[in-house]
C-alpha cells in the first residue's frame, strides 16, 4: 500500500513540476521582439533610445540548444555561458573579453530583460518572446529512424 501511495506522490510532483514550467522553459528557440530599449553612458544623466545594427526588425534569437542569443544591437553572438532556472523565470548570462550580460525570461508570459555592459557603457532591453517550434523533420530523416 505504501509504494501505491509513493508512485501517486511522484506522478502528483511531476504534473505540479510540468505546470510550474510555463511555455518559456528553455525547451524551444525563441524569437523575443524588442519594445524598447535604452543606451546608458557615463557622465550622462539618462539614457537614451537604443539603435538597432541593422534596419531589421528588433529581434533577439535564443537559441538553448547552441547556448546562443543573437542580439540585434550587436554583430557578435552573445554566447550562453550559465543558465539558471527558478519558479518564475530563467536567468541566462555571458561574458567576452569586452563585456558582459544578463538576460532574465518570464516563463509565463515571456517577457525579456536584458542588460549589457561593456568598456563604453550600458544598455538595457524590454521585450516579449515567442516560442519558434522546431522545423519537423523531413520524410527522410523519419524513414531512417
């Protein structure tokens, strides 16, 4: 009778685990349009808007399963080097030899926040994700497996 009420527990934990994740759970790329976002320099006294590097619309790229995130305000992949989760969010960060950044996702709703810092200055990024479903594979990678 015990071990009926440990596998009711485990599978009860689990479900409750699954619902905790949300949609935002690092199991899918994601496309993170961005709504604003601001340039901040030392010896000014605020920021101001953020230009994006190309006249493309302002999109970060994450990608979790290369440990990426391609930045529209910069032309260098931000690489992943440690990412974290907890109940609401997860918590993606990286450095290079010239700066650092952090990114924190709602795994609810899918808001983004990212802030960079580097020999210049700062700046910091609003946003929204959307999940990019994996590409399904083709007839022929089905047939082989």
């Amino acid at each position: 009778m015990s071990s009926l009420r440990l596998v009711v527990l485990a599978v009860a934990s689990f479900a409750a685990g699954a619902a905790l994740a949300g949609p935002f759970d690092g199991s899918e790329p994601l496309e993170c349009l961005v709504d604003n976002g601001y340039d901040c320099l030392p010896g000014k006294p605020s920021c101001g808007p953020l230009q994006p590097v190309t006249k493309k619309e302002p999109l970060f790229r994450v990608d979790f399963a290369n440990k990426q995130v391609r930045s529209p305000y910069r032309t260098q992949l931000l690489k992943v080097a440690h990412t974290t989760t907890n109940a609401e969010a997860l918590v993606l960060q990286g450095a290079d030899l010239l700066f650092a950044w952090s990114a924190l996702i709602h795994k609810q709703t899918g808001v983004i926040k990212v802030a960079v810092a580097d020999r210049e200055g700062a700046y910091v990024v609003f946003g929204k994700c959307n999940t990019v479903p994996k590409p399904e594979k083709k007839m022929s990678e089905r047939m082989q497996e």
